[in-house]
C-alpha cells in the first residue's frame, strides 16, 4: 500500500452507529476506524461484514465496509460493496464510493502488473474514470491528485510498451509476420497514450510513427497475398479444376484496405490496393464460372440452385470490390439468366404437377411455383412471360386456398376437440395465406370467424387441461418427389459479406481475432 499517495487518507464516513441485532451490541465506528487507521483492517473487517448481512441496504455501512475490505487487501470484495453503496447513497456517499472504488482499481492493476499487463491497463483505465467522475463534482484536491497520478502510472506503462513493441519489430531478424503484430501493438499503445493525455509529445509523435511503418508493413504483405498466383486443389464434391486462391488474395486486399484507413493519403498504398481488388475480381470471376459449369453436371434442380446462388454470391463479391469490373458483370449477368432459367423449369413442373395432387399438396405446390417465378422474375424483368406464369399460378393458388379454407371451415361428426383445434389451424392458415395473395372483404370475415373459433376452442382445452392437438393432415403439406420434400425453392441466402466484423480493422492481423 506504501505506493499508493491516498492510503492513510482513507476514512469512514461518519461515526454511523448501527441499531442492535439481537444479542449483537452496536457497532463503535469509531473503535473500528482506529483499526482500519492503525493497521487492523482485517481485525474491522469482520464485524462490518456481519452487519453488512444484517442490513444490505445501508448505503453508509456498505461504504464502510468497503473501505474496510480496501484497507485489509480485499479489493475485489471492496468493489462490491462500493458499488452498491454508490447505487444505494445519497450524492455525498456515491461520490465518496466513486472515490474508493478508484482506489481499488488502481491496486487491482497494481497487484498484475508482472503477469498481466493487458488487465493492469484496463484497471487503471477505469481508475481514472472514476476519479474523473469525482473531479468533475468537486474541489476536494484528493481525487484531482489521484487522477494525476494514476494517469502518470498509466501513461508511464502505456510508452514503455509501446518502445519494447517496435524495437522488436525493427530488428533485423523479426519475421514480417511478427513485424506486423508488434508494430499493432506499438501502434496501439501509443493510441491508448495519447488517448490517455493528449497534450504528451512523446506519444503524439510515437502515435504517428508508428502508424506509417504498420501502413508500409501491410502494404508490403498485403501485396504479397494479394498477387499471389497459387492454385488451390478442388475439393472432392468441386469441378476438377484448380482455381486461384481468393482467400489469401482477399487477406491481402483487407491489408492494403487497413493501410490506406492508416495513410488515406498514400499514393502507392492506394495503386497497391486497386491492384489488388482487380487480382480480387479476377479469383472470385473465374471462381464463380467454374461454379456455373458444375452446376451443368447436377442432375437435381435443389443441387443446380444451390451451386448457382454459390457464383452468385461469388461474382457480386467482386463487384464489391471493383464496381465496373466488366468481366464480372458479364458473368453475373449470365449467372442470373441460367438462375431464372432452372428456377422457371422447376416452376413450370411443380404448376403441371399439381393438378393430380391433393387440395393440401396442390396448395404447398403452388406456393412453391410462384415463389420460383417471382423470383426469376426479380432476376429476369425483362421477360414477361416469367410476371405472366406468376399471375396465372398466383389465381391457382388462391382458388386452392379458397376451396381448403372451405373444407376445413366444416365440421365433420364425432370431432374431438383436440381435431377440431387441428383443423381451424389449418383453415387459419389457408385463409390467412390468401388474405395476403388478394385481401378482400369476405376472406377478412371468415379469417375472423375462424380465429374466434380457434380461440374459444382453445381455451376450453385450457381449462381442461389438455395439450392442443396436432393439425395432422388438416393442413397443407410439403409437396413429394422421388428425392424427398422439395424443400424451399432456394437455399438460404448467402451471409453479407461483412469482413472485420470482429472489429474495426479489415483484416484478421489488426483485428487480433478480438470479439468487439
């Protein structure tokens, strides 16, 4: 404690005495602030906590004990009290706590500073923030000194790492690859210093040193990987044909893009970096036309659909990166029209085989196929025959609907309760489909009509206690093929290509693979 300027200036608040407790004699605040004074916090620290038990909403007590458990070395326990007494108290007590509690974060840091300097530096961050919230409501010269002399420790730790972090970088002998992560680290301990203290020269200047060799680094690696000409094996299930290797270039591109974030104004940063998107462009291009000619080898349409959303999603990554890449807007183009082309050849099968269906299946079937020409026709507008194959499927659909909503609307005999809250499920759901296909005056009154019913049945099996029944075959069901449900028309759409999500760098080297 001999390090720390405030120790023998810790105090209780008041000579607060505690009502009695049973058999329990009041506490003398007095009698346990001279053995907090004298050396013997351990020795308060007990019967504080006792009364701490009896009465856990006592803001004045939690402090108390709080500065007890400061004083004994139980920071962690000293935080907890401070903490509620900050949450319980009146303005003078959660300043006091607030005080405190910068106390125990500044020796929480202190007592990792060998084996943990990351936790050293995120306890006397927050040290400084509470002695600033103190500052900033009072005169009192104790938390302004305290400020100023975490800041000092802080600011003292910050700079001698930051030294060691880029000596080592600048050897000789250090890998680039470690090159780059120890000029990261320099780089950010100069951020955190001049964060720290704005008006320290030695960190503005370190900051930006430091910021243009981690920029020249990764423009050196990312050009490495991004014009990389290595050709990566197909995968068992892939076309036999080997392609570039995109991962590495686009590791790449994401290090020039952190290098011209690092020096915006860098000309050959910047001649590195469209150099790179176009190499980009190019890998995800011909990935994706060899994911076209695959999809000619596939014998079933769900496989066709899958592979083609793959060189979809594959050539608008790199129209991403390069807007006016020509060759890949060329191929995005034919990957639509062979997209809308299988998606209108299922739709057409699914609307022929309906008819010999049953009224359930006729209506997942049809639901289907319009889903199928509506989007081909999203990704083919300029055929109409696509907006007229929808409309006429889409009034199938309705009359389907119609005609299931009916049937199920009829009560046959000897129901049970439980089918009967089946089978409104399945006429809620047909009528609630076709109120969103073609909203009308009639559709609305029997959706409502059946929901009453639904609700009133509901309840009555509530009250009886009975699980609700499973519609069973009352509702429509998925359509059949000789491979099994059709399943949606499409795969799940591809997830947005969000690099350094994990951050606020591109790539993984800046990002330290941290979870912001």
């Amino acid at each position: 404690m001999n390090m720390w300027p405030q120790v023998n200036r810790l105090g209780l608040v008041g000579l607060v005495m505690m009502a009695s407790v049973g058999s329990a004699a009041p506490l003398d605040i007095a009698a346990l602030q001279t053995l907090v004074t004298n050396g013997q916090a351990a020795a308060a620290l007990a019967p504080l906590a006792a009364a701490v038990e009896r009465d856990p909403d006592d803001a004045r007590l939690l402090y108390d004990h709080g500065v007890a458990a400061y004083a004994a070395g139980a920071y962690e326990e000293a935080l907890v009290s401070l903490d509620r007494a900050e949450a319980l108290g009146n303005r003078k007590v959660a300043r006091k706590a607030r005080f405190q509690k910068g106390n125990a974060e500044y020796q929480l840091g202190q007592s990792v500073r060998r084996t943990n300097l990351e936790e050293t530096i995120a306890r006397w961050r927050e040290s400084i923030r509470q002695f600033a919230a103190v500052v900033r409501e009072t005169d009192d010269p104790e938390p302004k000194a305290n400020f100023e002399f975490v800041r000092r420790e802080l600011m003292a730790v910050l700079l001698a790492d930051a030294k060691r972090n880029r000596e080592e970088a600048n050897r000789k002998d250090t890998p680039l690859s470690q090159k780059l992560e120890k000029l990261r680290n320099a780089f950010e301990r100069y951020t955190s210093a001049k964060e720290t203290d704005p008006e320290s020269a030695e960190a503005q200047a370190g900051e930006q040193e430091t910021r243009d060799e981690l920029a020249d680094a990764l423009m050196k690696e990312g050009t490495r990987k991004s014009q990389t000409s290595r050709l990566v094996p197909p995968r068992p299930n892939e076309a036999p044909i080997p392609r570039p290797d995109f991962k590495e270039i686009e590791e790449g591109v994401a290090m020039l893009e952190d290098a011209a974030q690092l020096k915006p104004k860098d000309p050959d940063i910047q001649e590195a970096l469209t150099e790179g998107k176009e190499r980009m462009a190019d890998a995800r291009t011909f990935n994706a036309r060899i994911l076209m000619a695959q999809e000619q080898q596939m014998p079933w349409p769900k496989e066709k659909l899958a592979v083609l959303r793959m060189a979809k999603e594959s050539v608008e990554k790199a129209l991403d990166k390069v807007p006016d890449h020509k060759p890949a807007k060329e191929t995005l183009e034919a990957v639509n029209r062979r997209l809308a082309q299988v998606m209108e050849e299922q739709a057409d099968q699914l609307a022929e085989q309906a008819d010999q269906q049953s009224l359930e299946q006729q209506t997942q079937m049809l639901g289907q196929s319009l889903d199928f020409y509506q989007q081909a026709g999203e990704l083919q507008p300029q055929q109409k025959q696509l907006q007229q194959k929808a409309e006429q499927t889409q009034d199938r659909l309705e009359e389907a609907l119609a005609k299931l909503a009916d049937r199920l609307m009829q009560q046959p005999r000897n129901e049970s309760m439980e089918q009967q809250a089946a089978r409104l499920e399945g006429a809620e759901q047909a009528l609630s489909q076709l109120e969103g296909l073609e909203p009308s005056p009639e559709t609305a009154g029997k959706l409502q009509q059946v929901s009453e019913q639904l609700d009133g049945v509901r309840q009555k099996l509530a009250e009886q206690g009975k699980p609700m029944g499973q519609p069973g075959g009352q509702q429509p069901q998925l359509a059949q093929t000789p491979q099994g449900p059709m399943g949606p028309p499409m795969d799940a759409p591809p997830r947005v290509n969000t690099p350094g999500a994990k951050g606020t760098w591109q790539s993984p080297v800046m990002n330290r693979a941290q979870d912001y």
